[in-house]
C-alpha cells in the first residue's frame, strides 16, 4: 500500500522556519542534517508528536543549477501570496489548540469559523505558506 510521509513547503530562511514550526505550533525536529558534498544542502523535516511517520520537509529555494533565478522569483511570488502550498492540520480540541497557538504568537488570518465539515481557521508561516486549522466532525453524522 502506498502512504503519505512527507510533504514540503518552500521557505525564505530555514532557521526561521524551523523555530516557528518548533515553537510556535509544537512539531518536532525529524532530520536536519547538511551535505557538504551538494552544495552545503540542508535537509531539514518537522512532524507532529506522536506521528513519526510524517514529516514536513522546510525546503529553502534553490538556487540554479538546481532551480533558475526567473523561477526562484515566481515561487517567492506565489509565497506572498499564500499559494505555493497549504498545510492542513486536525485537532481533537480546537479551542485548546487554537488559543494555545494564539498564545505561542501566531497570527490568524481567518477567525475560528463554523462550516459544514467542522470548525476551521487559518494563519500563514513566516514564508507566507498558508496553513489551516480544523476540527473535522463525523462527516457520517451530516447526512
């Protein structure tokens, strides 16, 4: 069977991300390791306590060979705005969890809001990287 186990985000500085991640929404250090012999490359991962089969790998932008400067400046682009990607996170205690980040410092974008599939919210990542909040209800319960 296939399964999902890591995904990426693009980030602006990897040292930011890492602390925002790690501090401020509570994931842990999965890898961090660089490789001299790539260029100094630095693969860094986050995932969630008690998950360790997933991990978000905080990706900074290349540059070239590996990706050209016109296309480094079209992701930072989409960055800004809040479309290079979007990380979704579930919880079993949305108003614990929601105040808890509020009182680690992230910033809402979207307030907690009522929808048919449960209750969700959004904030953005240093990088502008969108990220959602949800406490998804027994979808087996609407009908």
């Amino acid at each position: 069977m296939i399964r999902l186990s890591t995904a990426q985000l693009w980030v602006h500085d990897q040292d930011e991300a890492l602390a925002f991640w790690t501090q401020k929404i509570g994931m842990e250090v999965r890898a961090d390791v660089t490789l001299a012999e790539l260029g100094d490359f630095r693969w860094l991962t986050v995932g969630p306590p008690g998950q360790e089969d997933v991990a978000i790998v905080l990706m900074a932008i290349p540059g070239p060979p590996v990706m050209d400067a016109e296309t480094g400046e079209q992701v930072r682009n989409l960055m800004a705005k809040g479309f290079a990607g979007t990380v979704f996170l579930t919880t079993e205690d949305f108003d614990a969890d929601y105040e808890a980040l509020k009182s680690r410092g992230v910033e809402f974008s979207e307030e907690p809001e009522e929808r048919p599939y449960g209750i969700d919210c959004g904030f953005r990542d240093p990088s502008g990287n969108s990220i959602r909040l949800t406490q998804v209800r027994d979808l087996a319960t609407l009908g």
